[in-house]
C-alpha cells in the first residue's frame, strides 16, 4: 500500500512539473510565435494586395469581404432548419412532382416556401414562388441595370431553359421559375450570378464561426441589391407597364389576359378581409356572429 502511494505522489509530481514547464515556455516564448504568425499573416495578406493590383475589379470572395483582418471573437450558435419532407410554413400537401429550387442561393436559406409571416398572404405568395425567382419581385433594378429582360430557368440545374408555357406544362407544374437579367458593365447578364451563389455558399458554411459584426457585414453584402419596398400584385396585373414581359415569357393571349383581368387586380387591390369557415373554428359562431379571425 505505501510504495502505490509513493507511486501516485511520484506521478502527481510529475504532471505538476509538466504544468508548471507549459506555463513558463508560454509566458516565455510563446509570443515569440504569435509575432511570427502575425507578422506571416501580414505578408500573405501584402502579397495578396499586390496581386490584386494587377487585376480587374470584380466581386470581392468571401474571404476578402469578411475575414481578412478580423479576429473570430465568438461562435455564432444560430438555428439550422432541419431536412423535411413538409415543407416549413405550406398548409397543403406537396405531392412528388415539386423540385426544390436548387439554384437560389435565396432559398438556402429562407426554404422553397419563404413567405410566412403574413398569415393572410403567404399562401398567395408561396404559390407566385413555386414559379417566380425571389429577385423577380424582390430587387427593383434601376438605370443603366434595368433591362426588362426575364428568361426561365431549371430549378434543379440552374441552367437557362426554353418556357414551359409554350411547350404546354400544366399550370403549376413548372420545373422553372422566372428570373431576371441586368446589365453590367455593357453586359447583359442574369442576376443570380456565379459570384454572388459562391460567396452565399461560403457564408452559409462558416456561419458558426463567424462573430456577430463578421455575420451583419457577410448579411449586408449578401442582401444589397434587394429593394426596401418589393413589387406588388399590381405591378405585373395591370395592362400597362407590367413588370414582367408575359408575351416574351411564353404566355398566350388568353393567359395574359387572364392575367390582367379586372377581376384579378381588383381582388389584389380590395381583397382585404378573410374568414375562415367555422366548421374549422370549433366552439366559435352563433347566428350573425362574426367569425373570430376575421381581418
């Protein structure tokens, strides 16, 4: 028994004196390497610059835009939407002909069906997504960028496709939605460009270890084209000046002028009171009572 308590004290000693070695070659040496890293860091980053001279000015990475030069302060331990087969904020049952918008770096992160704070006009407005890109409605492009241009494009594969009107799709079924071009530069070119989807990517991936000014900064840049104040129903059922092109787009006649009907404007315009069927509403309604959820 005393030569295992002779052991264990030998022992205690000797992760004592490993400790108290640590500690001193910290206090001693150790900002030798944190000079030597600072100071690699600084000549990557000069080097880096000098490059950068010699090249055309375009989109900043990511990593130009939020991390060079910034310490990470904390982890950001925000919420991560979980994989489901029903979809977040969508009353109604999506059957398997519904492909998710693998494109939009949008829809990374706010889902398929974005529109849910409005009980009133989410439903309305999920259904104009299922076929409309978020920046259709959501970025007002304006001077020399306004181009009037919209084309279809593959929710899946992101490419450029032929309309799904023309070749006859059902209503609803579209495996593209409408996305529109600006230019840049002299360029015509589509909205959702390669840059912008990396640099969201990339922002999605190292969200956690972000701190909260690297996280509003990587957020600002990422919203900055998208407008204060969206397109409304009005702006593209009307008859005049519609926002979008619905004959360039592939749209018949009757459609469009289904479109533009007095009937669709005036309930965009003047809709503005909901009542769900009391057969919903257990416990609610006698004769002439007004139905509780009534707006």
């Amino acid at each position: 028994m005393k030569k295992l308590i002779t052991k264990l004290y030998i022992l205690g000693f000797m992760v004592l004196t490993l400790f108290f070695m640590h500690i001193i070659w910290k206090v001693t040496f150790g900002h030798l390497f944190e000079e030597n890293h600072f100071r690699n860091k600084i000549v990557a980053i000069a080097s880096m610059n000098n490059k950068k001279e010699n090249k055309p000015k375009q989109e900043a990475s990511f990593q130009e835009a939020i991390l060079e030069g910034e310490e990470r302060v904390k982890h950001y331990l925000g919420y991560r939407i979980l994989d489901e087969v029903r979809l977040k904020d969508h009353f109604h049952h999506i059957d398997f002909d519904f492909k998710p918008d693998k494109r939009s770096y949008c829809i990374a992160c706010h889902g398929d069906m974005p529109h849910g704070k409005v009980k009133e006009l989410r439903a309305f407005g999920n259904m104009h997504a299922s076929y409309i890109a978020c920046q259709t409605c959501h970025v007002r492009l304006e001077g020399d960028a306004k181009t009037g241009v919209f084309k279809w494009y593959h929710r899946v594969t992101g490419e450029i496709v032929s309309s799904p009107v023309k070749e006859g799709v059902f209503p609803g079924a579209y495996e593209s939605k409408i996305i529109p071009f600006e230019r840049l530069n002299g360029k015509l070119q589509r909205i959702d460009t390669q840059e912008k989807i990396d640099f969201a990517k990339e922002y999605s991936t190292l969200e956690k270890t972000l701190s909260d000014i690297q996280k509003s900064k990587a957020q600002k840049i990422i919203h900055k084209i998208v407008s204060k104040k969206p397109y409304m129903c009005e702006d593209c059922h009307q008859v005049e000046a519609s926002v979008l092109p619905f004959e360039d787009l592939g749209y018949p006649k009757r459609r469009i002028d289904a479109f533009v009907s007095t009937e669709v404007v005036g309930m965009t315009r003047n809709y503005t009171k909901f009542y769900m069927p009391r057969i919903l509403q257990p416990g609610v309604g006698g004769e002439g009572e007004k139905p509780a959820n009534a707006s």
